[in-house]
C-alpha cells in the first residue's frame, strides 16, 4: 500500500500508520547481554520508587514535618518519581523484550515530559535554596513570609515554567519530516536525538533550548550559589561556634542534592559537546546517571543527613510493623 505524505514546505502532516515510528537504541554490541545489564536497571528502578515514595509517604504522615523545606522536598521526590517512572518503561522493554519500536506520539511526549521534569527539578533546588535563605537570614520572619499559600504558588509557578518553557521545541516535531535513520542512540527519546532525523530546518530547535539552559539552568545555579554566599555570609556573623555549625548542618542536604544534580549536568553537557570521540558506551553511560543517579542519592541523601527524616522513617515503619 503507498504511504501518502501531505507536505507543507519542509514540515509535513503525517497519516496516522504503525510506520510512523522510531527504534530506540540499548546498548549497542551489547544485545546479548542486556537481560544481564537489565538487572542493576531494575534494582535501581525499585529503589528510586521506593526511595522516592517512602519520603512522600512519611511528609504526608508526619505532621511534624509539615513545613515549607518538607513540602519542596516533597515536590523534589515527586519530581524524581515521575522522571524515572517516565524513562523506565521504554528503557526495560528494550532490554527486557527487545522492543524498541515506539510511535511518534508516544516518543514526542515522552521527550517533552523528560525535559520538562528536568527543569522542573531544577527550579525546585531553586526554591529550596531560597527556603533555607529565608529561615537563615531572617529566622524570625520564616514562616509569615513561606506561608502555605506561597509555597504553593512557588510550586506551581515551577511547574508552569517547566512545562510551558518545552512546548515550543516539541511542538514542532509532530509535523516534521522524518527521511533519515528512524534509529534513535537511546532507550528512551531526547529532543536532541529526534531533532537529527529530521529532513526540516531545524534552526529554531538547535537554538531554542540552548538558550532554555541558559536561561533556566545557568540562571537557577547562578542564583543558589548567590542565595549560598549571602547564607555563609550571615552565618558567620553567629557569635556561637556551635550555633554556626548546627545552622549550616540544615543546608547540608540540599547542597549535595544541587551538586548531584548540577554535576551530571555539567557531565552529560560536557560529553556531547567536547566528546566525540569518546566511545558512544560512554554517552550511553552518562545519559543514564543523568537520569538515575539524583533520582536515587536524593532520598538517601536527605534519610542520611536530617534528623526528623531519619525518625520519621522509624516512627512510620514501627507504625506499619504494629499495625500488622
């Protein structure tokens, strides 16, 4: 049966047929192994959802932790819930089944809400970089000014950001040709993969989201790493030795979530500008700890480092084992 195309210039309308798909891509050279390479995958899946899950389950349990800096954290875990949920089904399909194939709907909007969820976190670090600014720099004055109702807005306000911010690059991959390899280098897709298939002028997106990181990004470390100069600044006016130690201690854990996250960033960033001719195993690696990496150290981080998650932890599953 002839495929018919109706085309507008360079972007065309594509019918509605199963050969409207791309083939995502393991670990190539590999394929004999992947039921092998599947397993840390599946490990690490349980663990990002249980992890995750476990901390948005204690917040909405322990009243005690009914704050402005649990209920970013919250937001943080449910942000790295849904990237993980959002990658995982494709990722072990292909290493389960061999089933690469997925259809364009389906890879553009998984490609959307990727990149979505990734500034969405980022904009979450933000806010809980200016939660500890205000509790530190004016301690008195923290919980009239992170009200429950601006919390809120701030989450909805990062949300709206990052989800209203993708659209334009996306957009405009349902109506693009696709004449070259539909063969995509990931098991999940990327708008930098989809937009190399394209027989379009793909200007705007080559742009577009270079100046989105920068704008997004760039901005939101630039600004928490501001936000941390000011906070050192007034904790080193605390006359106690003591006082000054056991107020940065409450900063610990979002530090290392920021450099978690803002590290395999950099990483990632890194290795698909400068890196080509470094072994595509090695892309492969790091788009993986990109996506699984802050996933799974942030619960750990944050179980490890703040007191009132450690008990909370023992108070719920103590909870749980006499209820049973």
């Amino acid at each position: 049966m002839e495929k018919k195309d109706i085309s507008f210039g360079k972007l065309h309308m594509w019918p509605n047929s199963s050969s409207n798909s791309f083939l995502l891509t393991g670990f190539p050279g590999l394929e004999a192994s992947h039921h092998w390479i599947s397993i840390p995958f599946f490990f690490v899946y349980i663990s990002v959802i249980f992890g995750n899950g476990t901390l948005l389950l204690l917040i909405k349990e322990d009243r005690i932790l009914h704050e402005p800096m649990y209920y970013f954290l919250a937001m943080l875990a449910a942000t790295d819930l849904a990237v993980t949920l959002t990658t995982m089904t494709t990722v072990l399909g292909v290493l389960w089944l061999d089933h690469r194939e997925v259809g364009y709907v389906a890879c553009f909007s998984q490609a959307y809400f990727i990149h979505s969820l990734s500034f969405v976190e980022s904009g979450i670090l933000l806010a809980m970089a200016y939660d500890r600014f205000i509790a530190i720099r004016n301690p008195l004055r923290y919980t009239s000014i992170l009200t429950n109702t601006r919390v809120v807005k701030i989450g909805l306000g990062v949300l709206m950001r990052g989800f209203v911010s993708v659209v334009p690059p996306i957009l405009p991959l349902y109506f693009f040709a696709y004449c070259h390899s539909h063969v995509l280098s990931h098991a999940f897709c990327l708008h930098q993969d989809v937009i190399k298939l394209a027989c379009a002028d793909i200007t705007f997106n080559r742009l577009y989201p270079v100046v989105l990181v920068v704008l997004i990004l760039v901005l939101d470390s630039l600004i928490i790493l501001i936000s941390y100069v000011l906070i050192l600044k007034s904790v080193l006016r605390i006359a106690s030795r003591e006082e000054r130690a056991k107020t940065l201690n409450t900063c610990v854990s979002h530090i290392c979530c920021v450099l978690v996250f803002y590290v395999t960033v950099t990483g990632l960033s890194l290795i698909h500008r400068f890196g080509k001719q470094v072994p595509h195993i090695v892309h492969l690696i790091m788009s993986y700890v990109y996506f699984l990496f802050p996933p799974l150290m942030n619960p750990i981080i944050y179980s490890v480092k703040t007191k009132q998650i450690q008990s909370g932890i023992l108070h719920l599953f103590a909870t749980h084992r006499i209820g049973a």
